[in-house]
C-alpha cells in the first residue's frame, strides 16, 4: 500500500510541474549561450556546483534540473549537449564528452575519470514512476571506458560498466526495464561491444569479453575472457592471446597507470606465466613497448609481436 502510495506521489510530481520544467530549460538554454568562463561562474556561485580548474562547457550545452553537480579538473564538454533533470551529476577528472548527446533523468549519473563519449548518443532513464519492481535509476561508467557514436542507454535501473570498456560503432541499445518491470545490467572491467548489440535487461557481462556486432544479449555471462556473439548470443569461445591484448590496451594514452600492490603484482605475473609458458608482461604473456610504438620480439618462441597502434586504431579515432 505505501509503495503504490509513493508510487502515485511520484507521477503526480512528474506530471503536475510542466511549467517549472519548461522554466527550467528556457533559463538553462539561455545559459548556454554564455562563454566558457561565465557558466562556470554562474554554475558556481549561484547554483552551488563544485566544478574544478580548467573546466570547458561548450557553446549550446544546457545544464536544468540538475540538483547538485560535480565536474573535476580538466573535464570538456562539447557543444549542444543536454544535462536534464538529474538528481546528482559526477563527472570525473579528465573527462571528454563530445556534441550532441542527451542525459536525461535518474538520481545519479557519474562518469569516472578519464571517460570519452563522443556524439549523439542518449543516456535516458524512465521517467514515469509505475513500475512493480524495485529500482534504482543509476548510470555509472568506470574509469577510462568509451561510448562512441548513436547510441542509446536507458538507466531506468542500474546501469554499471567497468573500467576501459568501449561500446564502439555505432546504434547499440541497451534496456533496463519492460512495460512495469526492471532489472539492473552490468558490464565488467575492459569489455568491448560492436556496433548493434542488443542489451536485455538483467543481463551480467564478466570482465574482458567482447561482444560481436549485431549480437541480442539475454542473461549472465558469467565466465571472464569469452567472445559473446549471435541472436540470441551464447559463448563462441575464450579469447585468445591477441584478442586479450587488444581488450586490455588503454582507451586513452593520458590515463595514468595504477598503482599495484606487491601481492597483486605478483599475482598477475604468475597468471602471465600460467598462459604464456614464462613470459608475464601485464599478465597476458605479450612484449611490447606501448609509449615508443616499436616491435618486440618474444625470446621464448621467437616471434614479433606487433606494437597496439599497428594492431588496432586507438578508440580515441572511432567513430
């Protein structure tokens, strides 16, 4: 009886404050025609966000109904992008974000660190409260991960990737409810999706699993390093050492590498020699020179390996 109670409050408030809305995106519009220097003041001292050093906010880009907001040091936005209607906005040091994408709803929205969206995708989360299942309208994109081109993501329930995933291409979808239920969807670190992948709701990726284009996701997929295909998609097989080179590679060359621990060190060492019958470079059994782009030779079996730009463009080139 409450939740049907709170439920009904909560389209009443939806439904009940279109002029305030309207408000609300004429004043944000009318902001975005400010320089840079000046919405960053604004945003500042009149409407309390915390917005760090060196920030840009591109020509167009309309910032309403955001209740509390935090973009961190060096974060660019582009032009004519659309932040409505978020109940918290984090937006992660480093951060690029293209032109013409829409963020629409939700209690929270945070882009980590070092995270690259390029252009004309939507990042939607329902706004219609009527839903029979518990929810929680939340979009989390991890460390360095990588959203190009037209895509759409709807976060009515949780939307979780991982760190340095890409969703490449163009015109994937991604679901998180049906007519009056919704399930959460993750993604873990390091995962890559092609262009035209369908994302059913509930559905779980491990960490470092590509999904093939045109693949329809239903379900777990629950075991690391496989490559995810068909309609609907099942496991093809596990990645091999060239695809798991191609997954672990940085979306980004300014990000910064972690620290390890030691032990943890150690650990991914001996999983390198596991795979690799002895040589352990980033436990993937590869030997390479990332920052000079050469090619090295691996003693042990006497092959090249290829240089990442000579095996794979860099996401920061996809369209």
């Amino acid at each position: 009886m409450n939740q049907t109670t709170h439920q009904q409050s909560d389209i009443t408030k939806t439904m009940a404050t279109p002029r305030s809305n309207r408000v609300r995106m004429l004043i944000g519009a009318c902001m975005s025609l400010f320089p840079s220097f000046v919405k960053v003041g604004v945003y500042r001292r009149l409407y309390g966000y915390s917005i760090g050093r060196s920030v840009h906010i591109g020509l167009g880009t309309i910032i309403a109904g955001v209740r509390t907001c935090r973009i961190d040091d060096g974060a660019q936005i582009g032009c004519c992008n659309v932040f409505l209607d978020v109940d918290s906005l984090e937006i992660g040091a480093q951060t690029r974000i293209g032109h013409f994408n829409l963020f629409r709803g939700g209690k929270c929205i945070t882009l980590g660190d070092y995270v690259t969206i390029l252009r004309g995708n939507v990042f939607n989360s329902g706004q219609l409260n009527d839903f029979i299942t518990p929810r929680e309208p939340v979009l989390n994109l991890g460390r360095g991960t990588f959203v190009a081109t037209g895509h759409w993501i709807d976060f009515t329930d949780r939307v979780t990737f991982g760190e340095q995933c890409i969703v490449g291409g163009r015109a994937s979808s991604l679901w998180t409810h049906n007519r009056q239920r919704t399930r959460a969807v993750t993604f873990g670190d390091q995962c890559y999706l092609g262009s035209d992948v369908r994302v059913a709701p509930g559905v779980e990726v491990a960490p470092q699993c590509i999904v093939s284009l045109g693949s329809v996701l239903m379900g777990r997929f629950s075991e690391p390093r496989m490559l995810i295909m068909g309609n609907p998609a099942s496991v093809s097989r596990e990645l091999n050492e060239q695809d798991l080179y191609h997954v672990s590679r940085k979306t980004r060359d300014d990000i910064p590498a972690r620290e390890r621990s030691p032990q943890r060190e150690t650990r991914r060492q001996g999983e390198g020699e596991t795979r690799a019958g002895g040589e352990a470079v980033a436990g993937l059994g590869w030997v390479s020179d990332e920052s000079s782009g050469v090619v090295a030779e691996d003693k042990s079996s006497s092959r090249q390996v290829v240089s990442p730009d000579v095996l794979s463009p860099s996401p920061r080139r996809a369209d």
